[in-house]
C-alpha cells in the first residue's frame, strides 16, 4: 500500500479550487509512484 496525505492551506484558496488542486497533485503523484512500487507483500492491503 502506498499511503499519502496531501494537504493545502484554505486561508487563500477557496475550497473548491484546493480540491482540484489536490485531485490534479494526486493523479501526478500516483503516476510517478505506481512504477516504482514493487508487488505488495501485503494482500490484505485493498485501493
């Protein structure tokens, strides 16, 4: 499993918007990782 927390400061950013950003963060982030991961030790881990 590959766990991740990202985070954005809602002072400046409406809501909405932190979310695109995050959901946009994610898919790029998760794209970088999945090639890199080897096969999970672990079958109980669910995605």
């Amino acid at each position: 499993c590959l766990w991740t927390h990202l985070s954005i400061p809602l002072k400046e950013t409406p809501r909405e918007q932190a979310y695109q950003i995050l959901e946009q963060v994610w898919v790029s982030w998760y794209q970088w990782w999945h090639p890199r991961l080897s096969q999970p030790l672990n079958t109980n881990c669910h995605s």
